[in-house]
C-alpha cells in the first residue's frame, strides 16, 4: 500500500515537473493568459506576431450601431482607421513564473498611435442611415385641447441625433475595441426637455382645466363680449415654461381690438339723414373711446384672480348711450349741402330751422363729423382774428372754437349764401329760433354734421 501511495506521488510530481516545463516552453514564445496590451486581450497570442496581431485587428473590424430604428454597421477600413504600435518595441514575460502569472490580470501599456482620414470618417459617419434617416426633431409633451377637453399629448422623442457626440462616441470605442454602441444609452440623441410625467405639466394641465370653467364678459349696453375657453386662455402666458401668468402683451393687444370693434369716438357711422336716405359721417368728438391702459388693467387683474367676471370698460370719452346706436333719439342733425339744421328730442322733431354756416370758398368750411354740444352759454363774445361779436347763445360742439349761435347781424339764411356771405365756421341760427333750439338742448348732446352733396350714400 505504502509502494503503491509512494509512486502515485512520484508519477504526479513527475507529470507536474513535466506540464510545468512544457508551459515554460510554450509560454516562452506565447503570451500569458490574462495579457492585456494597451487594453487589448493579447491572452496566448503568438509573441513573435506581436506588431502583425495588433495592427491587424482592424482589417476587418467593425461597430455596430444600435438606434431607436434599428442598426447600422460602420466598419473601419472606410475611412482607414489604424491603431498601430510605434516600431522598435518588445514585451519582456519570464515564462519560468507561467502558473503563477497565469492566475492575475496583466497589463502593459506600449506606446502606439490611431491614424484615420478625417475627411473619410466624417463622410462615413454622414453616410450611416441613421444619420441620413433623421426626420423626427424631438418635441415636449404639452397640454392640448382637443374635443372639448384638455389633456397631455405625449412628447415625441424622435431620433435627430447629436452628431458630434456620436463622432466621439464612436472614436472612444474604437481605442476601447468595442465593438457596440448602444445610442440610447450613450445619450446620442437630442431629447425633449418636458415629458409627459412631469409633475409641473400635471399642475399646469390642471391649471388649464380651472381656466377653461371662467367666464369674463365685457358688458356693452346691448352687447356683450364673451372670454371664455380658450379665447380665455389665450390671455395668459406660460412663465419659466411653467405657471400660466395674464400676459400684458396679449391682454393689451385684445383690449386694442376691443376698441376697434366698440368704439365709436372719431370714427365713421352711417346716419339716416332726415328725408334723403343714409350718409357717411366721418370723425367728431363724440362717442367712445375706450382708456386702454386702464382697460388692460382692470382685465390683468380679473385673469389674476381667476374668477367668473363682468368688467365695464374705462374710457376716456363717453357718449349718451353704450348700445350700438350711441346718439340715441335726441340730437341735431345739420347738412352743410342743404343749409338746414333739425332737432329731434326723444325721436320726435321739434324745430327745423334754415341757416348759414362756414364759407368753404375762403376756407372757412363747417368741419363735418360727429360732434357733441359740450357747453352751453349766455351772453357772450365771440372773437377771431378779424371779428367780435356778441352772441345771446352760445353752443360749441367741437374743441376748435365751432358752434351754433343766434346771428342777428343777418337778415336772411339758407340757400347759397355761405359760399359768398358764409360765416368763419359756426352755424348761424336765426335770432327767432335761436332761444327755442337752446332750450331743448343739453352737454353731452350729439350734433351730426355732414355734407350731403359728398356724402349720401343711399
């Protein structure tokens, strides 16, 4: 038994002595396992082939490119890639230690250098059908209305990628020698700031939901302009590309348009002119115009506070009436053609009287529009840079001295005495009628001017 243990002893030690040389032969002229030279596995690769086997990994190398539409090849050789070690250099490994070197990790580091044509790299990498294929920019989730309701669109997150960091994604791995990129997880692509789980979008989704239930209405007399939904939400603004604010810009660019719509005050009306049918007036100091700045303010301020609203407008200039006829049934009517002024008072007319107004000949012409008697007076003088005279009434209807007035100095009206004998601009009323007309008159009171020989248009 003892015989028998003895030279099964002998016989593996003799085996050991025998692997032991015959792995310092081998390894003599082979790399250890576990070489790493300059990051590349040299493990029992060939010493002698040293500069042949690490110059020619690359012959055929190639990468592949894992995109969000699949992948794509690039195979090296297409714009020469080499990564080659400097001459003249050897790799000392004892093999007579090979059982123990066997068991770790070696690495060495030889001096080398990675040449490739700039040129064909970047017309290689611009020929990959990924970077040809990108049709798709990412875009940010948001809140969209859509039949009747709001709610979040999903971002898109499209497959435009960062060239250059695909350029360097792909030079780093090939001094690694791997041989995938994933792109996803290298970060390659451009994506959407916003996703649709974002908590802020979630709070500006329901900040959008409380808004589309407010109502703010302007009132008009007998109109009334509605905000509400998204005409509604269209005033306000989405700050740091979160919280919806009022919008200054927009809400004063709707109150101008409001103004254009509603205001009356200078602007053109169409008037039925006593028995000749519809003229054109243009202009005048009455009607409404509405104080935009203030008008802004008060709608700033009613988005601000998010609740159902009804703002009247503040205006500069008013008139009698706010529905869509603002003169009312009270006013006087005066046609320069005709030379001759009506009263109406609560639709019914109580005097018509022939007159003389400016002389247009000396450029003294009665300015037409849509006036107002802003003042009435007694007793006064009326002077010119030619003239003075004294006047028992006394009512302006524009702010450039122009007004109707009793002429006693005159013995005859109508007809087309203001084109040889016209007056400096006022309507000159007869003495008689004068005290009958100023009686029913009062401020704010529309006088309408126009020429119905230029300005009928029915």
């Amino acid at each position: 038994m003892r015989k028998t243990f003895k030279f099964i002893l002998i016989f593996i030690l003799l085996l050991f002595i025998v692997v032991y040389f015959i792995g310092a032969y081998f390894f003599s002229t082979y790399f250890l396992p576990k070489t790493f030279i300059n990051g590349k596995d040299f493990s029992l690769q060939k010493k002698d082939d040293l500069y042949k086997t690490y110059n020619g990994i690359w012959d055929d190398y190639e990468i592949t490119l894992k995109g969000r539409e699949g992948e794509d090849k690039l195979k090296v050789s297409d714009f020469s890639y080499k990564d080659e070690l400097l001459p003249n250099q050897d790799l000392y490994q004892p093999s007579i230690y090979w059982f123990l070197s066997s068991l770790y990790k070696k690495e060495y580091e030889l001096k080398h250098r990675a040449i490739y044509s700039i040129e064909d790299f970047d017309r290689t990498v611009n020929n990959l059908d990924i970077v040809k294929n990108q049709n798709q920019k990412p875009e940010d989730a948001k809140v969209i209305y859509e039949d009747g309701k709001f709610s979040i669109k999903e971002e898109i997150l499209g497959n435009t990628l960062k060239e250059r960091d695909l350029k360097e994604s792909i030079l780093r791995h090939l001094r690694e020698e791997n041989k995938i990129i994933d792109l996803e997880e290298e970060k390659i692509y451009l994506e959407p700031s916003l996703k649709s789980d974002d908590s802020d979008l979630q709070k500006l989704l329901d900040e959008y939901k409380t808004l589309d239930k407010i109502t703010i209405s302007f009132n008009f007399e007998d109109r009334k302009e509605v905000l509400d939904h998204q005409k509604l939400i269209n005033l306000y603004k989405r700050e740091n590309n979160r919280d919806l604010v009022p919008s200054e810009e927009k809400v004063v660019a709707y109150v101008n348009n409001l103004s254009v719509k509603y205001d009356t005050f200078g602007g053109k009306r169409i008037f039925p002119a006593t028995g000749i049918g519809n003229v054109l007036v243009t202009g005048g100091i009455y009607g409404w115009s509405t104080d935009i700045k203030k008008t802004s303010e008060l709608l700033l301020n009613a988005l601000s506070e998010r609740k159902n609203k009804e703002l009247v407008p503040v205006y500069r200039t008013t008139a009698l009436h706010r529905s869509e006829n603002d003169l009312g049934n009270s006013y006087i009517e005066i046609d320069l053609a005709r030379q001759n002024v009506w009263l109406y008072k609560d639709g019914n007319l109580v005097l018509e009287t022939k007159v003389v107004t400016g002389n247009p000949n000396n450029e003294n012409a009665t300015p037409t529009g849509t006036q107002k008697i802003w003042s009435r007076e007694r007793d006064r003088f009326l002077t010119g840079a030619d003239y003075k005279s004294f006047v028992n009434y006394w009512l302006p209807i524009n702010w450039k001295g122009i007004g109707l007035h009793d002429a006693p100095w005159r013995s005859e009206f109508g007809e087309d005495l203001y084109l040889k004998k016209g007056s400096h601009g006022c309507i000159n009323v007869p003495p008689e009628i004068m005290p009958k007309l100023y009686e029913n008159t009062f401020n704010g009171m529309p006088v309408i001017v126009y020429d119905s020989n230029s300005q009928k248009i029915s």
